[in-house]
C-alpha cells in the first residue's frame, strides 16, 4: 500500500507505468515511408506544443528542442514533429508523465537500457516526444546532427537523397528504416 501522502496520480502513474513496464513493439510499416517536401508550418506546430509541454510541466523542462528533419528548414520529412524533451531523471515517471498524459500525450515507448529514453505521442498532430536525461550523449547527438543539417547545404542534400532512395523501398517495420539510414548519419556527424 502506497504512503498516505502520495497522491493518487502519483499512485495511478505508478500502476499503469508497471502495466506497461513491456518494451515497445515496433512500429509496423509494411510499405514505403511516406515523405513530404519540408513545410513552413512544421516549426509552428512545434512552438505550439512546446508551449502546452512548458504549460503542463513548468521547470521540470531542463531542455526542449524541435529536433529531426522537420526541424531542418528545406529538408524532406515524415509529416511527424520530433521533440527532445529533458528532465531530472526520465525513469522518475511519475514526475512528468501524468502531467503529459493530462494534456493529451500518451507513452508509447520506454528503453530504460538507451540513455533512460522514453517517447510520447502527441495529442492532435503527429508528435514525438522524446524524454532523455540531462548530459545524455543521445541529447548532444541529436543536436549536432540538427544543427550540421541545417548549416551544411551538401550535408542537407546528401541526406535527403538517403532519405528518399530508402523510402522508397518496402519495409516491414518503421524501425528498418530508421536503422538503414544510420551509416550517412554517422558519415554526416563525423565531418
């Protein structure tokens, strides 16, 4: 039995966060990825949703970050908002979670073994939401690899070009893909 003094969110997160302690499955394709030529309007619907993120968890946001390909003006993309959120300790569910899932978020993924990732989906547009912790080497990552995009033409190009040939093919799970460009990426954030 929980402590008096625990909250029933907090006891709530508690049992659905052990429901769900599975890993994720991954996400089923069965196709090619479907990409679209970058649109003006993806940096907007991330300023709205890091406004209803900042709103629902004040300071506990240490970091947050439109970051993918959407996040890269000119770049082809998946139509889906990639957001890097950072908190104190993202296995510390229940300080963040019930508040995400209040504003409409739901999680849909936890690899504890990966820098104590997790990921949320959004409420009303195709979000990702990606919790890691503070100093994580993932964090750095993705950043640099954002910021290389969006300063290097011939980086830029040579990605997409990736993109688009790997897209086109037929994958049974988005992950494949996702896996397939791994070698450009590493390419890129080696220069």
């Amino acid at each position: 039995m929980p402590p008096a003094s625990e909250s029933d969110d907090r006891v709530q997160a508690r049992e659905e966060q052990s429901r769900q302690a599975k890993p994720s499955r991954p996400l089923k394709l069965n196709g090619p990825v479907r990409l679209e030529s970058y649109d003006a309007e993806w940096p907007r619907l991330y300023e709205r949703e890091a406004a209803r993120i900042r709103s629902v968890l004040g300071d506990r946001v240490l970091l947050l970050e439109h970051v993918g390909s959407t996040s890269v003006p000119g770049l082809a993309a998946k139509p889906v908002i990639d957001i890097l959120l950072v908190v104190a300790d993202p296995a510390e569910e229940t300080a963040y979670i019930p508040s995400l899932e209040r504003a409409g978020y739901r999680l849909v993924a936890r690899h504890p073994s990966w820098c104590q990732h997790r990921m949320l989906a959004g409420p009303d547009t195709d979000i990702n939401l990606h919790v890691l912790p503070p100093e994580s080497a993932e964090t750095e990552r993705t950043l640099r690899f954002r910021d290389r995009l969006r300063a290097s033409e011939a980086d830029r190009e040579l990605y997409e070009r990736t993109k688009r040939q790997l897209a086109a093919r037929q994958w049974t799970h988005l992950r494949q893909y996702t896996d397939a460009k791994a070698e450009v990426i590493e390419t890129i954030l080696r220069r």
